[in-house]
C-alpha cells in the first residue's frame, strides 16, 4: 500500500506507525483499569470505550455525508499526519459518492482517557464519473483521547479507511 503513494506520505504512513507503536507500548505499560473501576471523572472502562466508539461513528458518519471540516474538527492539532488525512478525506470525497462504511470486529484497549480501537472495516462507493460500484476493506487502529471538549482522534494506524 504504501509503496504507491508519493515519499511525503509514505513518511507520514511511517510515522503515523511508530506513533501508534510508541503509544501501543506506553499504554503495555501503563496498569489495566478493572471494568468496575472509576476515573476521576467517574467514568468506567466500558464507558470509555463505548464513548470513543461514538467518535469513531460520529467521525465516519461526517466522513460519508461530505462534511470534511466537521471531521476535521475531531483530528487531534498535533496528530501526525493530520493533513494527510484530511486530503485523503477530501480527495476521496471528490472520487466516490455514495459512501457506506461498515465496522467489524471491534475491539477496544482502555487507558487512562485513551482509547485504542481496533476494527475491520468495509466501503462500499460508487466510483465517479462512470458511478461504478467500488468496495475497499481493511483494517485499522485508532487512538481516541478524551478532553475537555470531547473525543480528539490523536493516532491512526494500518488501512486508512479515508484513502481513496
């Protein structure tokens, strides 16, 4: 996959890995929460998790209606890569109409106020100008953070499901 796309972003799939890496050993590390335990917000693990899920559904529904600065909105300032993504959103948007996308196998890894949410996921499109029936799959990790204003995606490794 990442051997057609232009260096520049061969470097941002590359680092957008090692980023998810890093933050996949840092979280190793860091005690599991018991399902029953609070944060200090009073939120549960299974609370955390459900509440990245509908900003991962919040992000994809933006996503396939067309509403690209709404999506942007929920991509961290500082997530490497973000621009990438952003283009991606916008090119494929240009490229595909009628976008439908299906997660499957959702499994979910709870730290402090981060979320890692690995999923299969599914496209289905119709490729413009000739409208013919386009489906891509893949699979992906995402990396939620909660703040103040809500769910911010800071990560996203494997398939960009984005990519035109």
């Amino acid at each position: 996959m990442a051997s057609g796309l232009c260096p520049s972003r061969r470097w941002a799939t590359r680092a957008g890995a090692a980023l998810c890496a890093c933050l996949l050993l840092a979280l190793a590390f860091t005690p599991a929460r018991p399902a029953r335990a609070q944060s200090d917000q009073g939120m549960s693990a299974p609370q955390l998790a459900q509440g990245a899920r509908g900003a991962l559904d919040a992000l994809l529904a933006a996503y396939t209606s067309g509403q690209t600065q709404q999506a942007e909105t929920m991509l961290d300032i500082a997530m490497i890569g973000r621009q990438v993504l952003a283009d991606q959103m916008r090119l494929s948007l240009s490229q595909h109409t009628q976008m439908r996308m299906t997660l499957r196998d959702a499994q979910s890894t709870v730290g402090d106020d981060v979320v890692l949410l690995s999923v299969n996921w599914e496209k289905r499109f119709l490729l413009l100008p000739a409208q013919s029936p386009g489906l891509r799959t893949g699979h992906a990790v995402f990396m939620w953070q909660r703040g103040r204003d809500g769910w911010r995606l800071i990560g996203l490794s494997g398939d960009s499901p984005f990519a035109p």
